[in-house]
C-alpha cells in the first residue's frame, strides 16, 4: 500500500525563522485571527491570509484569503487565488515572512515538536485538539494529533508584560495588608500608652461627681437662662452682658480643649422678621465673614421639650480660627427680636472621640418662664386694629376651648404681641399677655385630656377613637415649631410635668 505523503513548512524568515510546522490534513490556516493554526504578529499579516490544503495525489494547494496576496517562488497570487505548491516551493507573504514546503518523512512526537520553541518553552503556547472522529485513520501520526501552534512574538511580548503586572499586583496587595495590619498595631499601642479616652466624656461623668459653672442670663422681658460648662484648673471666661465666651476641657483627663460661646443680638426689623429667615441671614453672614463652613443641612430640636417647647435650629459646622481649625455644633434660637446663638466647639482632630458628649450635653438650659413668654414671629399679620383684635381674641378664649378657632386666635395674639413689643405700648401688653397665657393654658389641658383619652383607646384596642384623636390634634398643632405637633408625629402620647 502506498504510504501517505506529509509536509511541513520551514520559515526562513521574519519573526517565525527556523520554525517548522507540520501541515494538517484539514488543512492549515496562517493568519491574526484568534483560532489560526500559525499566527504571526504584524498588521502586514491579514486575518485569514492564506490556507495550506494536502491534496491526495500530490502537492498542498496555497489560497490566497480576500484582498491578501502571496508570492510563491517569484510570482505574485492576488486574493482567492489558488496555486499548487509542490516540495521545494518558495512562499512570501507580508513583508518580511518566507517559508518552503518539504515533505515530512518521519512522524514527530510531541517532544520533537516542541524542540524547536524550547526557548520560549516558558511562554504560554496554545495546544491545538488533534483531527475529528472522521480522521481517526490519521491518528496513528502524533503530528497530526498533536500539532502545535506557536505564539508570534507579539503575543509573547503581551504574555510577559501581564505576568509582570500580575506579580506586581500581588505584591502591592501584599505590602499593603503588612502596613495596614502594623498602623493598626501600632495606633493601638499609641492610645494605649497615652491612655486616650474614647469616646470623651463629661467632667464628672464616670464618678457621678459634677462640678460645673455657669452663667445666668436674663432677657427681656421674662426670658431667663443659662450656659453650663465644665470647671477645670484651666478654664478661662470672658463675658460682656449677656455675651459670654468660655475655655475649659472635656475627658476624665481634661485633655481635649472646648471652647463655648454664646451671643445674644437684635435682629434688625425683628418683630417683623421670622426666625427662619433672621436663621437664614446669619448662616449665610458667619459662612462669608467668620470662615464657618456648614457640614449638614440644619434640623429642629426643642430645649426643655415639654408643653410647647422651645424651638432652635442645630447643625454641625466647622470653622477657621487663624491657623487652628475648630468643629463643632451651632444652636440658634430666637426670642422676640433677639437672636441667640449657642457654639460649642473641639478641635477638629478630637471631634472624632467627643462627638458623643458634645450631642449629650447640650449645655444650655431655658426656663419654664421662658418658653410660656415664647411666640413665633408671623410671616404675616392681621391688619385689624388693636382693640378688635383684642375683643374678638377675648370672645373666643372665654368659649369651651376645644369649639374656638385655635388658628385664629393664635394668629391674632401673636400679632398683638409684635405691635405691643415693637412700639413698647405698656397697656397692650398688659392686655395681650395674660390672654397669651391663658391660650397655651387652655391649649396644654385639651392636649393632656386628648393624651389620657388616646391612652384609654389603646388599652381597648379601638384604633377608630385612636386615629380620630391623632387627626383632631394634628389639626389644632400643624406647626413643626411646636413641640407638642412632633410628639403626634412619633406617636408619643404621655403626659409630662
């Protein structure tokens, strides 16, 4: 039986020089794309440039792929040209690679195969599946089943540079976890051994034993309050009426500077201009002037939150004080025409430990007198005389409280109580005041019974007479500024003394 005839090709040059590779009985497929059997690099090189096909007389046809072209032997094929290459022939394709056909002899096992790359023996080479189920008459040739395709230069030049980068990786990560683990270790030790207190507390605030100073303030009229703060050897005060800046220190080991400063200032126009917008002015004028940079939108809390309350705004800020920075939280309140601004401040390298005590302990205290002497100033006022005003607020008061219209007389009082305070008019409010306590009185009753009787439907489990008392308050307290509407809110419902 006539034995079959094998080739292969030898490269004489370009980038595959010296290499051999045995020409497949399905046929071999040199060109870039991904899944060719030889694939040089270079853009000279098509996708699909040519393909060698074994015929089964003699010879390998060569088919020149799309617009490529080959030189075989001297004479130019153009694409989808065919030519009969017979051993011996001489074949170029791109600019530099040159290989001729031989016959391949004797089989070559997969060692053989290998020998002529095993310098790059330690770059990635693809192994390439030997012939289909349809030539398994073939497969007792190990260079039909195990033929090799070898990277081109380019491949090895990417493969190398992304296991450096792999390896370099890998060592950054390592580096890194090292140095996180020792900063952590050693920030330990350093609080440790300078015994820092986390989180910061309050002068007497783990023994029980407080020894705080304050300052008393009065503002007319019958506005009464206080600024506490914690006594230490190196607390320091200034004040100027009822203006007061104080240096002391917080921690069990008075280690971290706070600094507190209150004002007091009348707003110009004040019985004329509402708390949010004097609020709104004065963020902008501190943020513009004093270097105060806001680090949250403001929220509303109540000091002594019983009955009504009594209203500030509170946010965080921090602030540029030369060259030390400070961090901290702002109180602004109003009372009349009065502003009163509360600052309570530490470094900003200790904010991260006191935080906790700077939010518990707000330092600052207003009394019962003050908050039932507290009205919100009017966006807009009635333009009824004084003596209407008066007789038809006098009318609904001396009804059953919960049958007279609550946004009404709420509106007419309060601005009752701006002309009287703005033009200083002794008689009106010597009128207006009483009726003013009279209303929170009757108001703070009808609250508390509502509370009682809310309990009552509770323990009965009567969720109609529940939601009809939730409604009925919502509508007598729509403000935010007043306390009692954020206890409905949060569904609250006990009496406080």
């Amino acid at each position: 039986m006539e034995r079959a005839v094998h080739y292969k090709i030898r490269f004489l040059t370009g980038e595959l020089a010296g290499r051999v590779f045995a020409v497949r009985n399905s046929g071999t497929l040199i060109g870039r794309r991904r899944d060719a059997d030889i694939r040089p690099g270079g853009t000279d090189i098509g996708a699909e440039h040519i393909t060698l096909l074994p015929q089964t007389d003699r010879g390998v046809l060569l088919h020149v792929h799309g617009n490529e072209s080959a030189r075989v032997n001297g004479e130019e094929v153009i694409g989808e040209g065919d030519v009969l290459l017979t051993p011996g022939a001489d074949v170029s394709i791109g600019k530099e690679l040159t290989f001729v056909l031989e016959e391949d002899d004797s089989p070559v096992d997969m060692d053989s195969a290998m020998e002529a790359s095993s310098g790059d023996q330690e770059e990635a080479t693809e192994e390439l599946s030997g012939e289909t189920a349809s030539e398994e008459s073939d497969s007792a040739r190990p260079n039909e089943a195990d033929c090799t395709r070898y990277a081109s230069a380019a491949e090895l030049e990417d493969l190398r540079k992304f296991n450096r980068s792999r390896r370099w990786r890998r060592r950054i990560v390592l580096i890194g976890g090292v140095a996180l683990f020792l900063l952590i270790i050693g920030g330990a030790y350093v609080i440790s051994e300078m015994q820092l207190e986390n989180p910061v507390t309050w002068p007497g605030e783990v023994s029980g034993e407080y020894d705080d100073g304050e300052f008393r303030m009065e503002i007319e009229p019958d506005g009464k309050c206080l600024v506490y703060y914690p006594k230490t050897p190196v607390t320091v005060t200034k004040s100027e009426g009822n203006n007061h800046e104080i240096m002391t220190a917080l921690g069990k080991n008075m280690d971290v500077p706070f600094h507190l400063v209150f004002t007091v200032s009348t707003v110009p126009d004040g019985f004329r201009t509402t708390r949010r917008k004097s609020f709104d002015e004065w963020r902008k004028r501190v943020s513009e002037q004093e270097g105060f940079a806001f680090l949250e939108e403001p929220k509303q809390e109540f000091y002594r939150p019983t009955e009504s309350g009594f209203p500030y705004y509170l946010l965080s800020y921090t602030r540029q004080d030369k060259n030390f920075r400070w961090q901290g939280y702002a109180s602004y309140m109003r009372y009349q025409d009065k502003e009163l601004v509360l600052l309570r401040e530490v470094p900003a390298n200790h904010f991260w430990r006191s935080d906790r005590v700077l939010r518990s302990y707000g330092a600052f205290v207003v009394s019962p007198a003050m908050v039932d002497h507290y009205w919100e100033i009017p966006e807009v006022r009635m333009t009824e005389d004084s003596t209407r005003l008066l007789q038809r607020a006098s009318f609904e008061l001396r009804k059953n409280i919960a049958a007279a219209v609550w946004d009404d007389v709420d509106l007419m009082l309060r601005t009752l109580l701006c002309r009287a305070y703005e033009t200083g008019d002794p008689v009106l409010i010597a009128a207006v005041v009483p009726l003013w306590r009279e209303f929170r009185e009757k108001q703070q009753v009808w609250y508390s019974q509502c509370c009682l009787a809310f309990q009552t439907y509770q323990r009965a489990g009567n969720f109609e007479g529940m939601n009809r008392i939730i409604n009925e308050c919502l509508r007598r307290f729509p403000s935010p500024d007043d306390h009692r509407h954020v206890k409905i809110m949060k569904n609250i419902w006990t009496i406080e003394e």
